[in-house]
C-alpha cells in the first residue's frame, strides 16, 4: 500500500494538493470560457466521477445501516454498527481516485487538445471500473464482523499497488521503492485507476485521431 494512504499527514496533504488543483483548473477554465466563449461545462464530469468514487461507498453504507434499522434490510448474523470506517473512508477513497482530478485538470487548461471531450469520457469510464470494489465495501463497512478491516484493508492495498510490484514480483529495483522520492512518483502514477485512466485518455485521443483523418480523407475525394 502506498505510505500516503497510512499516514494521515501525507493523506491530508495529498487532498489539500487535489484541492488546490481543482481551483486552479476552475480559475483557468473561467479564462478560457471569458476568451473563447466556448462552453466547458463537459470538464465537470470527472469532478463528479470523482465526488461518487469517493463519497459514494459511504453514502450507500449509511443508506445500508437505515436498511438494517428500519427493518427494511435483513441483517447479518454478526450484527452490524455505524462504524468507524464511514467516516475516514471517503479521505482514502479521494486520494486512490486523484487520477479524475488529473483528468479535471487536463480538460481545464487543454480543451481543446485533440479529441480531448470524447478521451475524457473513456477516460472517466476506465477509472469508474475498478471503484465497483470500494461500492462493494459498504457492506463491510457497517459489518461487526472481528477482521472487517482487514478485507477493506486488502481493496485499497490492491487498487493503490502499482503494476511494477507485477512485473518485479520479488526482489525490484530500488529505484521503484514507493518512498517519497521518484520511487513513489512512479507507484502513484502506475496504480490501477490512474493508469486505466490514462490509457483510456489515450485510446480516445487515438479513436478522435482516426475519426478526424478519415473525414479529412473523405471530403478530399468528394
């Protein structure tokens, strides 16, 4: 797992960072709106991809927890309990999901770079996929069940794990040690949601790309 996500310094500051980029983008997307009078309202969508992924695996664990409550859902045999988890959750979620700020950010100052609206969108959509298993922890997450924080622990750990510890599964280079160095920057960037974002982002500048040249080669021979 990525020291970031075990310590709540490091933690904070990541967010305090991600909340600084998200201004910015905002401030900077203003400016272009006010010279191009183009409409960038489309950009808003990775914030709201983000806003789900992070908050959304609470909000569904407190909407279990009325289930129970209320009689409307079975509880477990073990019980269940508003713990501790809905709560702290969400900061973690944010900083595995800071590839949509990434991707907030890019559409924000380069909106018109190649085909960036439609590598947005399948961009968004890559990154979503692997947030179906922190939604499935909501259900852990009002668990009283002894260990239950050794199963949440488990999901982080794999979708914070970069590829590299894959391809070095036993003994890697020093170089990719994932401290606070270059190691780290290397860990944060090839961890499964940032990197499916990016090869989303790629195969929809790819798919613009081919989708423009083929109408340029039409109306030529036309």
């Amino acid at each position: 797992m990525l020291p970031i996500l075990t310590s709540d310094l490091y933690r904070y500051l990541a967010l305090a960072v991600m909340l600084l980029a998200i201004l910015f983008g905002y401030r900077k997307g203003r400016d272009v709106v006010s010279a191009s009078r183009q409409s960038l309202a489309w950009t808003q969508v990775p914030l709201i991809a983000f806003a789900i992924a992070s908050i959304g695996p609470s909000a569904l664990a407190i909407i279990i927890y009325l289930g129970y409550r209320f009689g409307l859902i079975q509880p477990p045999p073990s019980g269940y309990g508003f713990s501790i988890f809905i709560r702290d959750l969400p900061f973690d979620f944010a900083v595995l999901n800071w590839g949509f700020v990434a991707l907030y950010l890019t559409c924000r100052l380069w909106p018109n770079f190649g085909s960036a609206r439609s590598a947005m969108w399948l961009s968004v959509v890559a990154m979503s996929l692997p947030n179906v298993l922190l939604f499935r922890l909501a259900w852990e997450m009002v668990s009283n069940v002894f260990d239950v924080g050794q199963g949440i622990g488990v999901i982080e750990a794999m979708l914070s794990m970069p590829i590299t510890t894959t391809i070095w599964p036993g003994r890697h280079p020093a170089i990719l040690d994932a401290g606070f160095g270059i190691g780290f920057v290397i860990s944060a960037l090839t961890a499964p949601i940032p990197l499916f974002g990016l090869i989303g982002w790629l195969a929809g500048q790819a798919i613009g790309w081919t989708a423009s040249n083929f109408r340029r080669r039409t109306s030529v021979r036309s």
